[in-house]
C-alpha cells in the first residue's frame, strides 16, 4: 500500500512541475532543472521513510532521459513538457499491463465524460480490448457505425483520416489514442479497416460521423397485444436512473402489462451503481444483487435497498457479444437471483470494474480496482455469460428481429 501511495505522491509532484513550467512559459528545461533537486530531496524522504531501502524508487533515470532528450533531441519545437509528461504517466499505467487501467489526459478524459453524457460527435461504436486487439464491443443504435453495418466483436486494424493526416495501425494502440483518432467533428469521414471473424478479408468501411444524442433508456410495447414491455437500455450513464424510473412509472400504470424483456444488447456498460440501480427493481429488500472481490482476500455484497417495483413481473433478458461490464453486471444478478433467462448470445466477458478518478489540470485516471462475480460467484472475464436460450441474429433477415421474438414468445 505504502509504495502505491508514493506513486500518487510523485504523481502529484511532478505534474506540479508541469504547472510552474506552464507558467514560465518556454523556458521548461531551466524550470525543470529548477525544481529538479527540490522533488528528488522530498520523493527521497518520503519513500526512506515509509518503505525498506531495496524498495526505494530512483528517479535519477527520469531525469538523465528528460535531460538528454532536451539537450539533444534535434526538433526542440517537438519538446512539449506538457505532452511528455502525460506520456510518462500513460506509460507508467501501461506497465501494469492492464487495458482498461488507463491514464487519460484532459482532452481524452474528455471524450469519455461526453460518451457518458449521452451526446458527443463521432460514429457511434464503443470499442475495447480483445485479449490485446481493439475490437467494437458494440454500435450504438441508429449510429453511423450501426448504419454501417459494423458488427460487435469486429477487430479495428486501422483508422485513417485524409483531414486530420491520420493513417494509423492499431497494434500496440491504447484505448484513448484509438479513441480520439475515430472521433471528430459531425460530417468528416474516417475509414475504419475491420478484420471480421468468418470473413476472407478485410472490411474497410467510410464512415461519416454525426452528432448523437443517445438515450440510455427506450421504451416501447411488443407482442400482438402490445401487452409487453421491451425495455432497451443503451448504456449506464449518469442519466440513466432518471430515465429508469419514468420507464417503471409507466409500466407500474399499464395494467395491461404481462411481461418485460429487458434488452442489454450492444450494451457497453457504464456506471457499476446504475447497474445496481436497475437490478434493485426486480429483487426484494437486501437480496445480494452483485458480489465484487478486491484481489483475493476481500469482499463486498451489493445489496438492495428498497423494495423491487418490477418484482412480480415475468422477464427475461436479452444479450449478445455487444453486452458488457455493467450489462453483464445486471444479466449475471437478474438470473442468480430470480432465474430470469438469458435469450441471445454469449456476452462480451468484462469481469472487472475501473474507478474513474479525476486529476490535475482535467486529468482523469481509470484505475481497476476489482473484479466482480455474479451472486453464484461467476467471473465472466474474457468468458462472457452463455445464454440460457441460444438464437442468432440472421443478418439475412433485416425485417426481423429473432432474438426479440424468441424473447416474446417465452413470456406469452
């Protein structure tokens, strides 16, 4: 513990650097050897003091390399203190080899708090990690992506953008990079080169983005009666409880209501307490709705906290490789806990939950900081949750959602 809190500390003392440098304007390397002796005296006595000497951190190698490149590098114009700071700290969190650990500077945390948001400009298309490949975890309904034809599980190669002099590959790539080369302003183009599992080559895709305004929450009747609910959500945003409660307030007061279909396809995820939010409707007062497990040795019980108002309902749930985190979260406790059924396919396999901390100067760090089992005690990662119920989705058959009629027909 005490050598992860002195990393906070060396953290915040060298992004205080990076802010007197700010100040100093473009004089950085005389700041920097300013300040230099200052910091490595204080990290000196901090980590002696809290740590055993084979355990103390020299930063006298950060500094020889920070002061060679700023001697020698031959493009003095490409020395930007702020950005070779960030790329210390992304490369710090990289170490832990983690891809869902990230350091993300203020323009990328940006990115992310939009996406959250519910209204951003881009294609459209959550992407994540695949072992170590960039995959879409899932298009977002109605997007330019979905529009598109891109499929969950797609592998993105490479990106390029003619305007923006992009052309990139995606090895090695980290989530925000990826990320911000995608997005862009409403009515540009990027070109997305897909490997898709089944098909003989690649995909190469132009996308013109667009303004979204994406809500998490639609809700619409189904069946030859309209006496279904199917329950759409999008992701787990900050808006997402909000949209919940007018959705149950709707179908508490159709009488007419026999059953609901709760549909977390090319669901992402989002927010791990908007998931328990949801759950917490179907389950009665203190039934365990998650259990998350810090490393080994530590576990906390998610537990409901009010009565379930969707509780006497028949449901079931519908899910695809688009279905991940907080998704799974939700479909994982809603079966352990009232043996509703999983109808689809099997989900995407994201079994770990990431703490988003906000920094310095607009910084945001995602650390993982557990992973989560389901109430039985399954850890989906990389495995994903197997449907109870497998039906494919024909891409044949455009006009007809098999999934969803497979899901009516188990509730009529």
């Amino acid at each position: 513990m005490s050598l992860r809190l002195n990393f906070v500390k060396v953290r915040k003392s060298i992004l205080t650097i990076l802010v007197a440098l700010t100040l100093f304007g473009g004089g950085y390397y005389f700041g920097v050897k300013g300040y230099k002796a200052e910091v490595n005296k204080a990290l000196n006595v901090k980590i002696s003091r809290e740590n055993p000497p084979d355990k103390n951190v020299d930063f006298s190698l950060f500094w020889e390399v920070w002061d060679t490149l700023s001697n020698k590098y031959y493009d003095k114009s490409k020395l930007i203190p702020s950005e070779m700071i960030y790329g210390a700290i992304e490369g710090m969190v990289a170490a832990l080899g983690d891809p869902y650990t990230m350091y993300l500077p203020p323009k990328a945390n940006k990115v992310v708090e939009e996406d959250l948001s519910g209204s951003f400009e881009g294609v459209g298309m959550e992407i994540g990690y695949r072992a170590t490949r960039l995959a879409v975890v899932s298009p977002l309904a109605d997007s330019p992506a979905e529009k598109a034809g891109v499929k969950p599980g797609d592998y993105v190669v490479h990106i390029s953008d003619k305007k923006r002099n992009i052309d990139i590959g995606t090895d090695g790539i980290t989530l925000p990079d990826a990320v911000q080369a995608i997005r862009g302003p409403a009515g540009t183009v990027v070109t997305l080169t897909f490997i898709r599992d089944g098909s003989p080559a690649p995909i190469i895709v132009d996308i013109t983005r667009a303004k979204l305004n994406v809500p998490s929450i639609v809700l619409k009747l189904v069946g030859d009666s309209k006496n279904i609910a199917d329950i759409n959500i999008n992701k787990f945003g900050a808006e997402t409880p909000g949209e919940w409660s007018k959705a149950v307030d709707t179908i508490t007061a159709n009488k007419d209501i026999k059953g609901i279909v709760i549909d977390l396809r090319n669901n992402p995820g989002g927010y791990l307490q908007a998931a328990i939010t949801l759950a917490s409707d179907f389950v009665p007062t203190d039934t365990v709705v998650v259990i998350q497990e810090a490393g080994d040795l530590s576990r906390v019980e998610y537990k409901s906290e009010k009565a379930g108002r969707l509780q006497n309902f028949k449901v079931v749930v519908l899910i695809n490789g688009g279905s991940a985190s907080a998704s799974e979260i939700l479909a994982g406790a809603l079966r352990d806990n009232k043996s509703f059924k999983l109808i689809g396919e099997a989900s995407f396999g994201k079994g770990t939950v990431q703490e988003p901390i906000e920094i310095l100067g607009g910084s945001g760090l995602h650390v993982t900081t557990a992973k989560w089992l389901t109430p039985s005690g399954t850890w989906v990662h990389e495995k994903g949750l197997e449907p109870d119920i497998k039906v494919l989705d024909d891409e044949k058959t455009l006009d007809v959602d098999e999934q969803l009629q497979a899901a009516i027909k188990e509730l009529e």
